[in-house]
C-alpha cells in the first residue's frame, strides 16, 4: 500500500515539476518577446526564413485543401440550417462556425502537423548532436536566435491562415447558398456583414494567437528535454505532439467555455 | 615568434573538468571541439557570420564579407555555400577555428585535436591555421597526455603548462 502512494505521490510531483519548469520556459519566451535586444540581425534573417516555411511555402496546397474542404463542410453546414428552417439565421450561424470555431482549429491542426513536428525534430537534432550546446559556448542565446523566431513566425502563420481559411470558406458558402437557396451575391454580402461583429474577428485572431503560440512552445520544449541519444528523438516529438494536441484542445474548450459565459 | 599555450592532462574526464573551471567565467573562453558543431542548418558562410551578427549586431552583408575575408585566407572560399555535411574533418576544423576566432576578446580552447581529427598532418594543419588567423597568443590548447611526444616530434613551439 505505502508503494502506491509513493508511486502516485512521484507521479503528481513529476507532473507538478514539469508544469512549473513549462510554465517557467513561456514566461521566459514571453519576456523576451518585449525585449529590443531579442531582435538582432541574425534573428530576423530566422524569422523571415521562418515566416516563408511556415505561411509562404505552404500557402498552394493550404488553399486547395482550404476551398475543398472548406467548402463542403460550410455547404454542409448551410444544408443543416435550411433543413432545420433557420435559413433567416443563415449570415449569424455561417459566420459563428467559420470565425469562431472552424477556421482557427483547422489552421491550427495543419500548422501542428506541418511544423510542429518539423520544429520538435529540428529542436531533439540540435539538441542530441551538440548544436544547442553549441550555441551556448559562442553566448548566443537560444530563446533570442532560435526559439523567438519559431514562435513568432507561428503566431503570424496561424493567425493569417485562419483569416485566409474564413475567407475561402466564405467564398465556398456563397456557392453553395446560390446553389441551394438561389441566394445572389449582394443578398450574401449582405446577410455576412449584417452579422460580422467585431467580436468575431477579435475572436478569430486572439484563439489563432494562443493556437501559433502552443504550436511553437510546446514542439520546441519538448525538443529541448530530448535526452542525448538519437534513438531519443521519435520519443520526444511523440511526446510533443501528444502535449501539442492536448494543448490545442484545451485551447478550444477554454475558448467555447469563455463564449458561453 | 609568438607563440601559444598547451595544457596536457592524464584523462579526458581532468580535461574537461578543467576546461568547465577556466569556462565558468562568463565569456572568457570558446571552445573548438567535437561538443561545439557547426550548425547544420546554416551552410558554412552563415555558420561564421552568426557570431558577429549576434555579437556585433552587423548587418548580414558586413558580417558575410568578414565571414568571406575570413574563409579566403585560408583559401577556403569555395566552402561558403556548402553545408557542414559536406566537408571533410580537416575542412571542418579549420572552419571551427574560424568561427572560434570571431569571438573578439576570448581565449580560444581547442580540445583534444588529434583525437578529433585523426590526421597524419593535423597538428601541423592546426598550427598553420592558428598563424594565418593570427590567433595564436588567445588560444589554449587542452590535450591527453599520450600525444605529448606527437608535439615534440612535430618541433612545434609551445608553451607546455604544468
């Protein structure tokens, strides 16, 4: 019985531990994002790179699966609310789905598959061939050159994207409302813009914020903590991406709960 | 005729003890060995331009030019665009020594070369290398104690410290 109890009562102070130590590593990420000195010449040849591999390069192939995607599942969504008689409800119930739920958690779901683990594998390489440690002998700090960019360029990818991926489902929502309810482009806009508040986009842009963010620290953590074997990388972004996911569900649950209240 | 400093010691695990006690100071030394890489997502010219973009806060074509300086005088200038993967040991430790030497007011520690770079003519390559960078009198070099007759019978001038 006293094993058990030492058996759990090691687990919650694990636990425990590396929540304080990942908390202490945003804090410190956070700092430093507001500070002058963070921004030398070598970080933002980074983060430009960074900015093309993670919004850039991406771009084609996030537009086609945006429009196919994303149109069928807000013709979906339009063929629901005909078929439960809320057609007058149609611009609020569009508009709700796409900016607040949808687009943000799609985009944030791509970038964590596409860069996530790309920056989680990038971050256990350095770290298990000697690259970090290199980088601390030459006093050049790996919050400033290395992690800084990677999430900065995380909070633009996922916030440009998720307003891109609205726009895209927009369009793909005017198809199928012309298609389904003879809807003409005028009456669409018009339906749209009475219902967008503000709000809606404030809202988009402050989940895709939290999304880019988690999707950046949480890899590059994890990549950091790889111990120094190569048989340890697989490990570690298995490990950094089941906290990413969990992350972003939190995220989105957090999100929904400070809707309803 | 200027000359530099070599430390012998009886086991790796007295070397690196030392070595962690004379770096503990807060950059005072930089060290050139096989727990320092280049970094493998930045080719060669990039690698060595790092130091003075972070440091000196120059901007990327002033910090390259310094980097392509560097790398002619070694005659190394068609590396610039290679990455670290594709160079031999020899052609990496010199560009090591180069990064290294771009730390301005530092002691350069090379540790363990002939263990590194297992060459017939690497200590002679290290010591032309320090003299073309004319780094000689900022750098330390911390070796075992076996290859201390290789020093001697490679007549190379040194200051041994005991």
């Amino acid at each position: 019985m006293t094993r058990v109890f030492e058996y759990l009562g090691e687990i919650t102070l694990n636990f425990l531990s590396d929540v304080y130590e990942a908390l202490r590593f945003s804090y410190l990420c956070i700092t430093h994002l507001f500070l002058p000195n963070s921004y030398h010449p070598a970080m933002k040849s980074i983060l430009i790179k960074q900015i093309y591999f993670t919004v850039i390069q991406i771009l084609p192939s996030f537009l086609l699966l945006g429009f196919f995607f994303g149109s069928l599942i807000i013709g979906y969504v339009i063929t629901l609310a005909i078929n439960y008689e809320l057609s007058n409800q149609i611009g609020s119930i569009i508009i709700g789905f796409v900016f607040n739920e949808f687009a943000p958690l799609f985009t944030a779901f791509l970038i964590a598959l596409r860069s996530g683990a790309a920056v989680n594998t990038e971050i256990a390489v350095m770290q298990v061939s000697g690259e970090l440690n290199a980088l601390k002998e030459f006093n050049i700090g790996l919050i400033d050159y290395l992690f800084l960019p990677r999430i900065i360029s995380g909070v633009i990818s996922v916030v440009t994207l998720s307003l891109i991926f609205a726009m895209i489902m927009l369009v793909g929502g005017y198809l199928f409302s012309l298609l389904y309810m003879n809807m003409s482009l005028n009456t669409y806009m018009y339906t749209l813009f009475s219902s967008i508040e503000i709000e809606n986009l404030l809202y988009l842009v402050g989940k895709s914020m939290a999304f880019g963010f988690v999707i950046m620290l949480i890899p590059i953590y994890s990549g950091l903590r790889t111990i120094k074997a190569f048989n340890a990388i697989p490990i570690a972004v298995l490990k950094g991406m089941v906290r990413l996911f969990i992350a972003i569900f939190i995220i989105e649950v957090l999100s929904l709960w400070l809707r309803l209240i | 005729m200027a000359s530099f400093n070599i430390k012998f010691f009886t086991d790796i695990v007295l070397l690196e003890s030392y070595y962690k006690s004379i770096s503990r100071e807060y950059g005072t030394h930089v060290a050139v060995s096989p727990h320092t890489p280049l970094l493998s997502n930045l080719n060669i010219i990039e690698n060595i331009a790092l130091i003075e973009e972070v440091h000196e806060r120059y901007e990327r074509e002033k910090s390259h030019a310094n980097a392509l300086e560097k790398l002619k005088k070694l005659n190394l200038q068609d590396l610039q665009t290679k990455r670290p993967s594709q160079c031999s040991d020899l052609e990496l430790f010199s560009l090591s020594l180069i990064r290294a030497s771009m730390m301005r007011y530092v002691t350069i520690t090379v540790i363990t070369p002939l263990v590194q770079y297992q060459s017939e003519n690497s200590l002679e390559h290290l010591f032309k290398v320090l003299n073309i960078l004319d780094v000689k009198e900022r750098t330390i070099v911390l070796d075992l104690s076996l290859y201390e007759n290789d020093y001697k019978d490679k007549g190379i001038t040194c200051n041994i410290i005991r």
